[in-house]
C-alpha cells in the first residue's frame, strides 16, 4: 500500500507559547502515527510565517525592549495574563519542557527569514531543527531572538550554517520582503491568530490543540486511503487563544 502524502503548512510565531506547546503535540502526534499505530501516512511540514507583533510596534532594534510578562499584562490585562500563564506553566509541567516569560518580548522577522533560509537549503529536515532551536531559545531559555547574535547560535547549533555565515545573512535584507509579503498573505486569507495548522491546503486547526486532536485527524486520513474524501472534521476543529 502506498502511503498517503499528508502536507502540513504550520503558521505560527516564534514569540507565542501556543505556538511552542502546538509544534510539540503535532510532532508527538505525528512521530506516535509512524512508529506506534504504523499509520500509512508520509507528513510533509512547511512552516508559514505570522508576525503577532507589527513591525511598527516593535522594532528588531528597539533600544528599550519590555519584558514579556509585562508586554502581555498590558495588552491583555492582568486576570486573562495570570489564567493564560497558569495554563502554560501547567502544561509545561506536565511535559517536563520550561516554557517561561522569562526575556524580553521580540520581534519576529529574523527568525523568520532563519527559518525559510533553513527551508531554502535543506527542506523541512533542515527548517524543524531551527524551529525547534527558535522557540527553545525564545521560550525555554528567555533569549532574544530578534538578536542576530543568538540567531547565528541557533544556526549554528543546527549545523545550518557557521555561526559567521548565518551572522552575514542575518546583516543582509535576504528573504525579508519574501517573510513580509508571507505575513501578510497569512492576514489576507483571514489568520488572525496563530497557532493554525493547513492540513493538504484544505482544513484548519486552530490553536495549541493537544496530540490526540491530531491523532483522530491522521486516523481518519488514513483511513480514507490516497483518494479524495470529504473534510475529516465534524464539527471543524477550532479553538481561540491569547495570541491573536
């Protein structure tokens, strides 16, 4: 039997921990599909870029950066911060990985240019380690990755490039008006809030969903076989979060 091609198009934001806590169940879910139920799916992954801080905001420069506890405390307020923090932290715990507020709140456009450089080169083997690698640094490690310097660490880690060579790119405009123009066909289509998942260019999860949302998702996908079939959702999946 040949195996399903299932192509994922992740839109998100390396500055949003509903991003974070979306790529690690949608890649527990998928490496649980291959090796655990031995679905008859292959998954190919895309990254899309989404900006939840306009450049107009916030500056990769910006002199004056505000921490992210505060950031979020004045955009939100202080009750729905405390309930969105709780909700991270208790996820976090549970999976044993350190999302934080710890840092400063960044702006995203040199990840993102890493990002697609990264896919520019190696595809998705290449672009998951820096996106991996992105949010760890942003999240896990409170690092500023609007910092050419901890982005060139990030690539370099990856064995993307050397840590010279990525500090070169970051210095240049290379993919930046390909990241602006992929931000704002994201808004165009009508994404206002990230994370959200393109499942073969036709449905939409929206939100940090848990691992077995996506589980149900392949199980059905697979269980279709390689034909078209009708939207796998009943209802649509669709959830709202903080970072819209």
């Amino acid at each position: 039997m040949n195996n399903r091609v299932v192509k994922l198009t992740i839109v998100n934001d390396f500055v949003c921990p509903n991003c974070c806590i979306g790529q690690h169940e949608l890649l527990s879910a998928i490496s649980y599909c291959k090796d655990t139920l031995h679905l008859p799916l292959s998954f190919e992954l895309e990254h899309m870029p989404f900006r939840l801080i306009s450049m107009a905001c916030l500056s990769d420069d910006a002199k004056d950066k505000i921490d992210k506890s505060t950031f979020y405390i004045n955009r939100y307020g202080k009750d729905k911060f405390s309930t969105f923090e709780n909700a991270i932290s208790k996820w976090a715990n549970e999976k044993g990985i350190p999302i934080s507020f710890r840092g400063v709140m960044s702006q995203s456009t040199r990840a993102h240019r890493l990002a697609q450089k990264a896919y520019q080169i190696g595809g998705q083997d290449l672009q998951l380690p820096i996106l991996c690698g992105l949010f760890k640094a942003n999240l896990e490690d409170g690092k500023d990755i609007s910092d050419i310097n901890v982005l060139a660490d990030v690539a370099a880690s990856a064995k993307m490039m050397s840590r010279d060579e990525a500090l070169k790119f970051l210095r240049s405009d290379e993919l930046e008006k390909e990241v602006n123009e992929m931000c704002d066909k994201a808004r165009n289509i009508g994404i206002t809030g990230v994370p959200m998942t393109i499942i073969d260019g036709k449905w939409a999860v929206s939100g940090g969903q848990s691992s077995d949302v996506f589980i149900q998702i392949f199980k059905k996908l697979a269980a279709a076989g390689t034909h078209s079939t009708p939207s796998p959702f009943s209802p649509p999946v669709m959830a709202t979060d903080l970072c819209t």
